[in-house]
C-alpha cells in the first residue's frame, strides 16, 4: 500500500487561506483547544480521553514486583503504547512510525523521565518488594494532535489511579483489598500538560494549538511543549520544520504557560466530580 | 422503516428490479432471491424499483455511473491514478474528457480535484473513472474542480445532500452564494466568495451528518444563527 | 544518576576545568572518504561524529519517492565501542530512531530539496565516541558533510547543548553534566538567527530555561564562525587544485562538439 | 563570554584537511566573533563562498544556479566560487554530482530493464534513461524496432552491462535521456571502469583518446572514466558500418599481459591524481603515464600516498 495520499490542491489553499484571516475550520481561534472530554471507567486508573474526534484510552494497573539490583529503593513504571491502524488509515502495522517514536518518546520523556510519580513511595519492601505500574495507552482514534490527547488521558490516569494499601510486619506483607481499606492515590510531584502548536509555510500566518489533522498535515513544523502549573518546563521539543525566531518561542511557551493553568483546573474539576460519585459506592 | 441484518432476506420485488449498496441477488434461495450484506435500514424508492441499505458507512465501495469526487494521485502512462476513496485507486484516461485528443490532454496535477463518474467497477479490477458522458462526449459539468474546498462527510450524507428536498443546501443557499459538487463517495466540494462562508458550510454538514452532529432542521437553523454570517 | 561530582566549583570551573561558557575543543575534518559525495568528522571535546551524504541519486525505495522533491534519508548508527559500557543498540531502538528523525526533519526545510525531485539524499551519522552533546555533534557533522556534497541549502545549521546547574547556565556539555543537570539542544540558522530544533527533556523553571535559550542561540554563532572557516578553507583547496592548469583549459575548453541529433521524446 | 576549550583534542590527520581549533579567545570580542574573510577569498582571483553568505542585492542582480534569493539579497546556496555574467550570479559548486547538459558524453552502467527502455546509472541525481528507439538494432542503422525487440532487449544490454552514450534531452523532471546512436557509443568491453568526480573532467575536444601504450580512453564528462584495450580504427567499423554481433557481444577479446599492466597503470594514475583533486585531460595523463614509466614505479605503487604526491608535484612543475 503507498503512502497515504497528501491533502489536495484546493484544501491546501483553502487552509491556508483562512488561516491567514485566522478562521479555522471548526471555528476555533488560533490558540484555542478543543476542551477534553474526560471519562472515567469503573475501574480506579481507566480513562478514555477524547479532544474532538480524536480518542485515547489510558489505564493504569499495579503488581508487586522485585526490584532492579541497581535501583532497590525505587519502583518501576512502564509505558506502553501503540499506534495501531485502527485510529487512523494512515498508520501501518509493522515497522514504528516517525509518529509512533514521537509518541513513545514524548510519552516517556514527560510522564516517566520529568518525575511525575514519586517511584520511592512505591517501595514496599527495599530490594525486596516494589509496586510495578503498568500505564497503557491505547489510541482508538487520531483526528489530529494524538500526542497532547495521549499525553493527557496519560497524567490523568495516573492521577486517578489508587492502589490498594499495604501494611508491613516485619516480613510479612498484608495487601489490603480496596473493600477493606480505602485505596491510596500514587504520591506525585507533579502534573505535565502537553501542547502542540503547528506552524505553517508561510512565516506571517500565525502558529495554531492543538492541530487538527489536516492542520497537522499541511503544517510546516510542529513546536510540543510540555509543562506544569507551576511554569515548569518538562519537555521542549521542535524537531526540524520552519524555522522560528527565539523571541516566537518564548511567546509560545508563554502561552503555553496560561493553557497549562487552564487545563490544570478542568483536569482537578473532573477528577474531583468523579471522586465524590465514587466516595458513596466504596465505604 | 426495517433494519435488516446482514444474510436477511430482503422482500425486494419489482419487473426492473435495481439493487444498491449492501444488497446481493442469491440463486440458490427459495423464498426470495435478495439478501442483505450489512446491518442498517432498508430503503427502497416510492415505485419499488430500486433497494438499497443506509447505514453509517464511510468507506466508498464503486459503483457505476455513480458520480464522485477524487484526487489526483500520481501520473501514469496516458493518465492518471485518482483516489476516490475506496480500497484501490481509480484509473482515469487521459482522453476521458470533453475535447482530449493525444495531442491537448487536460494538464491535471498530482493533487488536483475533479468530478468524475464511475464508468467501469468490477470486484475483481481497479475501478475506472470517466469526466464526459462516453456517448456525447460533452463534460455535462464533469472535470477539474478548481479552487474552493473538499468535505469530508458519511456515505448517508452525501445521499442526503442529492436529495433535492433536503433542508440544508437550500437553507445555506439562502444566506450566501455558494457552489456545490456533491459525490456519492462521501465528498463534497464547496466553492464561496469567503473562507467564512465555507468554513459555515463545512461545520453545517459536520453538524448534520447522521454519523456527526445529526442535527434536525431546526437545530440546524439555530447552530447556522451562532456562526456569525 | 549516582555521580556525586561537583557540576561547578565555588571557583567557577566545570568538572573538566573550564569555564560555564567555555566551548570544548572543536575539529572539523571534511576530506573525502570512500565513494560519499560528502563526508565530514567533527570532534566536540571527546564526542566524535562522522557523516556520509550520498546523493541526491536515484530512490531507492521507489514507493518513497516524491513527485515534487527530493527525500532525505537519515541513518543513525551508534557504534558499541562510543561509550564506557559497550553496549549494542540495535536499529529498532527509539532513541536511535528519534535521533534520526530529528536530524532529518531539521534539514528537511534547509536543504533545497524541491531541485530534485524524485531523488533521494541518503545521510549516515556514525558515532564514534559519546561524550555528551550527540545531537549537536550529528547536526553540525551533517551540515559540512551536504556542503561538500554540493547539496544546496539555504544556510549552515549551527547546533549546541546549554544546561543549567541551579541559577548558572552553562554551554556545551558533557555525558556527565547531561546526566546530572537540565539541559537542552538547540540548532540554529545563523543567518537570520531563527531556530530549526529545540530539544529540552528535563524540568526546567521557564524563567531559566529564557536565560539558556539565549545563550545557546548566541553561541551557535560562535560554532558558525569554525564551521565557515572549515567550510572555507575546504572549498580553498578544491578550487585552488583545480584552478593549476585552468588556463591551459580555457585555449580548448570551449571547443565541445555537439552533433546531437535532437529528437524530441516520445 | 563564549570561547573555546583546549584540551584532549585528537592528533590532526595526515592530510592536514582538518581545521582544528584551539585559541581562548579574547575576552573583549566575546560572543559577536566577526572573522574577517576577505583577504583568504581572493587569494587566488576567485571568489568563494559557502552556503547562507550574502552575495549582492536582487535589485541589481538575477540569481543564478547554486543561489536563492531571501529579503532582496542573493544567497548562496552551495559552497564553491562565485561567477557573474553580466547580470546574472550564480555559484559553482566546488564538489557536487553530475549536472547533465545535451551533447554531453557519459559512461554508465545499466541499471535496470524496463518496457521499451533502460535505467542507466550514470552518476545522476536520478538513472538516466536509454529508450530502445535510441539505440542502434542489429540489420541496419535505419531499421524500424519490431516487436520482437522488445522482448529480447538483454540480449543487447543487461543489467550491469556498461555503455558509452550522449546525452539526448531531460525529462519534465529532470532525468536525462540517452542515446547511443552513432558507431562510436554503444557497449564497452576490454577495460575497466574508473569512477572519479565529475567536476575533475573538463569538456575537451574529445573525450575519445588513444594513448601510445596501446590503451583507449573515454572520460566521460559524469566522471566516470572507460579505460580499455586499444582497437583499432578499421576494427572499429565493418564495411556495412554495423557488425551486431561485435557491438553487443559479452566476450572481451584476448589482451596480453603487456597491455593489461598498461590499463592497470592507467587506471591507478587516474585514482591517484583524482585523489589530489587533479584535472584530467588526455595531455595531462599522458604526461602522467610517461614519467610513471620513467620513474619505473610499480603500477600498484601509484597508490601510496608518497608515490602519488610525487607525480603530482612532477605535472606541478610545467605549469
């Protein structure tokens, strides 16, 4: 099968036209997200995060393992993701993807390498007994901009995640079931948010949030910034594309900044609303 | 109005009987000699001639005469590869327009769009496409579609939208001028003097899609009064 | 990372004695090796990184081919000997093949591809030796190398790393600085001074990471200068070989008979 | 304050082809290190310049090959010297693969057998292509090509056959076109194939040669050069003009020891002043061949790098 065909003549100018008179084509500004769907599932740790029609489901699960000789005290976090054909036409089974090493990478970078989760909290027994977390992340379907939502339904499942809690005596581990003892958050440092801008051929036309997919593939670069509330950076990335002016990245992480504080907010409110309905069924 | 389930019978009779997508005429059947071949809800028209199955597909399987719109894909040979949006791309000739000879042949490029009709589709070969009528060999509106913008919408709307009593087209045709090339593989193209008028028209058809929005006339109505026209 | 050496003294020298703005050692080597169009080593300190740029030429892979330009192809190969723990990294590593991915789409908008449509420019990055800054040295490597290629790009890319150690920020890396403190590459076209890469993969407050960035930015200018006059004094010794008997040429040069039936193409 | 470090730096390499760096700078210049190059770029007449330098203002200048033209100025784009004429600046590349022009003479091997034409690689940007009205069919010069050509087209070239040819015309895309259509182009036998820049190539008179030690020569202008037994001129052409047999034949002829040293000779004097980045043209490597001979050096001495900085110090001297 070739490659899939690139977008045609007139939607090109098309796009790039209204982009000039800042129009989008779903009628959001220039720096505008779609606003995240979150959806929690039964389980603690299980969200579908959609941004549009764009969907990742996140689900995060935990084992007790032994931990590596080199790093006793510390648990293990593991990611897996995958781009499958079925989230868009244009993915193939088989060989990784330039997207799919995007994703890998950028996933890893700004949930495991900027320490967001505590991994001395998830020690049970030093060199003994660790708490495995497995995060998986399944894309279900690619509209544009895979990587902010897979980034998101990521954090959030880690933040919605509990595992069971555990009394030690001595040697003995009692693992409590989450009827008996309430369950216990994972001990984070903090929440990265990711944001991708795309910047077109033409330097004049400005840089658009959360591209669409046919944004993302007429764009002419894309700038990925990942950071917290706190106006921490934890991941730049602007690999290649149109070249930008220093003083234009700086004003796009400056932008960044107030977005991440904006999602922070929605993240916290639906994580919050979803707690309270769980609080009456647990006990 | 009947779902039917694919291997269902289909009570589908008629002297000049014509079936349409998702129905199959079996042989070695007793009762009936029409089954179905997906899930979704059978149509027929008014004088029972001709059956079809809507569903909320968005997959173009090629039918001929039916009229589409593809994009160039690549040259070959005397013509062109056109993505039509079905599982391989169409063939088009290079002398398959009004007025081409060896020497004038229409300057398509890799990208360009175009209405054309299905002339050949046939399962087992790639499916050929035509931009004149073959007997008067006038375009009668086939060719290149230059400018203006391609939507992308289900099968079901695209039907929708070549139903002439349809609400939406003559709602927006009433605000703003606009061009329109309707093709049954889920493409519309739109051509208006503003980037905002298209813009309008593309979120209304997102909006209406039975697979999209599914707004009714009414909702319609009131989400073109929030677009700012 | 286990390394308890201090990053920066009170006295304001680095692990290996030099200064927070202090670049190391730069050699840029760009004769030719083997059948490459170009090829160019180039030593950071002790990073050392040679690049082969064949092409363009005819694709290989004919279902990558595009219509409207050349494509560029980059291969990144690590060689086991390059670090302390000798270890093998197969092609399929991600690391590796997001290294490769971002040289590529960094040179895809410098290099005039759309002259060439059809062809590919295949780039080998080989690394011989790690010592931090791999990237930077993969870049500024295949930038001399399509300069000698003849492959027409719109500037040179000029990549450096810059780190920061608490409040001091800090140029040019090492593996162990890298380990220890946030730090990030950046590759810039020095002629309009814009930004090509910008990679940071650590937390890092955005008032510091400002500081870096302009000083990273400042001191690919620096590393533009070395490779301009590596560049320089390459192109120097070409002509100046060619130029010996070019008078001896110019009595006949022009002379070229061409008797060619035209005939026009099917 | 940026400046460079000065430790641990490798030996430099023998060529001296490297540019090392080991200066602190001084302090005062920091960061805005402005170099001047003006006095270095003239040295010897021509002007040089590397990719991203400015070269003049587009109002008064058109651009030329090797240039774009960004913010009204006229860019290079490759490294190499700089050419005006008239109006129009354009820079030469000092290395780059091979520019085709028509009427050019190339060398190449085919690459692939395609319906009714060949892929040759001929040191392009792209295989050039050899349709099969271009060349030249067994049973007469002006015979129509049948059917049945089509299907036997290995028998007259196949994949890794060599050939000498002209360049015709381009393609919309800029792949060139073929021919072979004279008796002087067709398949080569008897020699091998030397591969040297094309910039090293300059257009002569003919790239046909014949040295006296009964060894032929076709320097191709892509730089690839055809070094073989010498034929010749009655051999060369029948009386009918068109032995089939002999032009698309795949045996070499017998070659004697005496001649196969001659070619090998050859060969490693075009390797070793290609290395040294020498022009080559029929005088120059005939002057080469006779003081290899009087020097009485082994031919596969030629190589080694003293033997071969020897020889081009001796073509050094005449001019």
């Amino acid at each position: 099968m070739p490659r899939p065909p690139s977008p045609s003549i007139p939607e090109r100018e098309f796009l790039y036209a209204s982009l000039k008179q800042s129009l989008r084509l779903d009628g959001r500004l220039p720096l505008e997200m779609r606003e995240p769907t979150l959806t929690f599932g039964p389980d603690l740790g299980w969200v579908d995060c959609a941004m549009g029609r764009t969907r990742v489901l996140a689900s995060v699960d935990g084992k007790m393992v032994k931990p590596t000789p080199e790093r006793p005290l510390e648990g293990v976090i593991t990611i897996h993701s995958e781009i499958s054909p079925m989230a868009s036409s244009d993915y193939e089974t088989g060989r990784a993807s330039d997207e799919e090493v995007v994703l890998t990478r950028m996933l890893d970078k700004v949930l495991r390498r900027s320490d967001t989760v505590d991994k001395e909290s998830l020690c049970v027994q030093a060199g003994q007994r660790v708490w495995h977390l497995r995060l998986t992340i399944h894309c279900l379907a690619d509209a544009g901009n895979l990587l902010d939502c897979a980034c998101l339904a990521g954090i959030v499942a880690l933040k919605h995640y509990r595992r069971p809690e555990v009394e030690v005596e001595g040697e003995d581990v009692t693992i409590h079931h989450p009827s008996e003892r309430a369950p216990i958050p994972l001990a984070m440092h903090h929440t990265p948010y990711c944001f991708t801008f795309a910047y077109f051929p033409d330097t004049t036309t400005q840089a658009v949030l959360d591209p669409t997919s046919l944004e993302q593939r007429l764009s002419a670069g894309l700038l990925s910034i990942a950071l917290n509330a706190q106006r921490e950076l934890c991941v730049v990335q602007k690999a290649g594309g149109v070249p930008l002016a220093p003083d234009e990245v700086m004003r796009i992480i400056n932008v960044a900044v107030g977005k991440a504080k904006e999602l922070d907010r929605i993240v916290e409110k639906r994580l919050q609303e979803d707690w309270s309905t769980r609080n009456v069924e647990v006990r | 109005m009947s779902f039917v389930l694919p291997g269902e019978l289909v009570p589908a009779q008629h002297v000049n009987l014509k079936l349409g997508p998702g129905l199959l005429q079996v042989s070695d059947v007793k009762n009936g000699s029409v089954m179905s071949t997906r899930a979704g809800e059978l149509k027929h028209t008014a004088n029972n001639r001709e059956w079809w199955i809507e569903g909320n597909s968005r997959r173009y399987v090629p039918a001929p005469q039916e009229s589409v719109i593809g994009v160039v894909i690549a040259r070959s040979g005397e013509g062109w590869r056109v993505d039509i949006g079905s599982a391989h791309f169409a063939s088009l000739d290079g002398l398959a327009f009004e007025g081409a000879t060896k020497r004038s042949r229409p300057n398509l490029k890799v990208g360009s769009v175009l209405y054309a009709r299905v002339s050949l589709a046939h399962k087992d070969m790639e499916p050929e496409l035509e931009c004149f009528d073959a007997q008067t060999r006038k375009a009668e509106g086939f060719g290149e579609l230059k400018g203006g913008f391609l939507v992308r919408c289900s099968l079901q709307m695209s039907r929708m939208l070549l139903d002439q009593s349809h609400f939406l087209l003559p709602l927006l045709g009433a605000r703003f001028p606009l061009e329109v090339a309707i093709g049954l593989n889920g493409r519309v193209w739109v051509s208006t003097k503003e980037p905002k008028y298209t813009i309008a028209v593309s979120r209304c058809i997102e909006a209406v899609d039975p697979d999209g929005g599914g707004m009714d006339e009414r909702a319609a109505k009131k989400f073109l009064a929030t677009l700012d026209i | 990372m286990g390394s308890r050496v201090e990053i920066l003294n009170d006295d304001g020298y680095r692990s290996d004695g030099r200064r927070q703005f202090e670049l190391r050692d730069i050699t840029m080597d760009l004769s030719p090796r083997g059948t490459a169009d170009g090829s160019a080593m180039i030593t950071h300190g002790l990073t050392q990184v040679m690049v082969s740029v064949f092409g363009p030429r005819e694709a290989k892979m004919r279902a990558q081919t595009l219509h409207d330009r050349a494509v560029l192809n980059v291969e990144v190969n690590i060689a086991p000997f390059s670090t302390g723990e000798r270890r093998k990294r197969n092609r399929g590593d991600k690391r590796i093949l997001e290294l490769a991915a971002s040289i590529k789409s960094t040179f895809e908008p410098v290099v005039q591809t759309a002259l060439y449509p059809r062809s590919q420019i295949d780039i080998y990055v080989h690394v011989l030796q790690q010592d931090g800054g791999l990237l930077q040295a993969s870049i500024n490597a295949a930038t001399l190398a399509l300069v000698g290629a003849g492959i027409p790009l719109l500037d040179l890319v000029c990549a450096v790393t810059g780190g920061v150690h608490s409040t001091s920020p800090m140029l040019d890396l090492t593996t162990l600085e890298e380990n220890d403190i946030p730090h990030l590459t950046v590759a810039v076209m020095p002629k309009t001074g814009n930004v090509t890469l910008v990679t940071m993969e650590t937390r890092l407050h955005v008032d510091r990471f400002g500081d870096i960035f302009k000083l990273t930015c400042d001191a690919a200018q620096v590393i533009h200068q070395e490779m301009k006059r590596a560049a320089y004094a390459r192109t120097r010794r070409l002509v100046d070989a060619m130029d010996v008997d070019s008078k001896s040429i110019l009595l006949t040069g022009d002379n070229v008979d061409k008797d060619t039936a035209m005939n026009e193409l099917e | 304050m940026i400046t460079f470090a000065s430790f641990a730096a490798p030996p430099d390499d023998l060529y001296g082809h490297g540019h090392r760096v080991a200066h602190p700078i001084d302090p005062a210049d920091d960061r805005d290190m402005d170099i001047d190059f003006d006095d270095e770029e003239f040295v010897s007449g021509s002007k040089l310049t590397v990719p991203g330098e400015t070269l003049t203002s587009s109002h008064a200048f058109m651009r030329g090959h090797g240039t774009y033209v960004d913010n009204e100025q006229v860019i290079a784009s490759v490294a190499g010297t700089v050419e005006r004429v008239n109006k129009l600046i354009s820079v030469r590349a000092a290395r780059s693969r091979y520019n085709p022009e028509v009427g050019d003479l190339v060398v190449g091997r085919i690459a692939e057998v395609q319906p009714k034409r060949w892929k040759v690689d001929a040191g392009g940007r792209q295989d050039a292509v050899l349709m099969l009205s271009s060349v030249n069919l067994p049973g007469g010069v002006q015979r129509r090509k049948l059917e049945s050509d089509e299907l036997q087209m290995r028998t007259f070239f196949e994949e890794g056959d060599l050939l000498v040819a002209e360049v015709q015309a381009f393609f919309a895309d800029g792949a060139m076109s073929l021919h072979t259509r004279s008796l002087k182009y067709g398949k080569l036998r008897n020699g091998q194939l030397v591969i040297v820049p094309p910039a090293l190539i300059r257009r002569l008179k003919s790239h046909f040669t014949s040295l006296p030690c009964g060894v032929d020569l076709i320097l191709g202008l892509n730089g690839y050069i055809w070094v073989s037994k010498h034929v010749k001129d009655s051999d060369r052409e029948g009386e009918d003009g068109f032995d089939a047999e002999a032009v698309y034949s795949n045996r070499n002829d017998d070659i004697d020891c005496a001649t196969r040293t001659a070619i090998a000779r050859v060969t490693n004097i075009i390797r070793a002043l290609a290395a040294h980045w020498q022009p080559l043209t029929d005088a120059v490597l005939l002057e080469a061949y006779e003081w290899a001979v009087e020097q009485d050096c082994d031919v596969k001495d030629l190589l080694l790098d003293d033997v071969a900085a020897a020889l081009v110090a001796s073509l050094g001297g005449q001019h």
